[in-house]
C-alpha cells in the first residue's frame, strides 16, 4: 500500500529541513508522533527510534538524507516494513 500527501506552506526549505533535523522535536508538531530520537547527526546511516501515540517504539533507519532536499527514513517491523519519503522544494508561482 502507498499512501502519498502534499502540503504547501510559505517557507523557504532550508528552514523545514531544519526542523525535520531537530528529531527529538518532532513530536511537537507531529501528532503522529509520541517519541523520537536520533543516535548521531541527521545524516545518511544514522540510526533511530520512532514511537507512535499509540503503539510501541521501533528502529528507524535514516537511509537517505540529502541537506535541504530531501529524507527517508525506513522502519522495519515484524512482518512489514515502513518508508517515509520527505522532499522538500520551492514553489513556483505563476506571475499574474
């Protein structure tokens, strides 16, 4: 299954990639999230862990992380596993 979402906010990537950085934070602004850390720098290869608000903590993989671009963070669990996708851009408008 693949489940995909889209949001447009009036800030620069640079500045959202700075937020995703800060992991330990992220349950903050996600009510997805109970709990999350990272092991190391938020970087290609780090590991971590991910708890959901309901539900018990699992490993996440940071398997790729690309400065102001882009994220995937890979949980496996038992009989599945999870990939979270995050890529952040500019957007473009047209002139009017």
């Amino acid at each position: 299954m693949q489940v995909e979402s889209r949001i447009t906010i009036s800030v620069p990537p640079e500045k959202v990639f700075e937020i995703y950085a800060d992991v330990g934070r992220w349950k903050v602004w996600d009510p997805d999230t109970k709990e999350s850390s990272i092991e190391g720098p938020f970087q290609t290869g780090s590991k971590g862990r991910i708890t959901p608000p309901k539900g018990m903590s699992v490993p996440m993989d940071f398997i790729s992380v690309v400065p102001n671009q882009s994220f995937t963070v890979e949980s496996k669990i038992s009989f599945f596993r999870m990939v979270f996708e995050h890529e952040l851009g500019p957007v473009h408008t047209a002139d009017t």
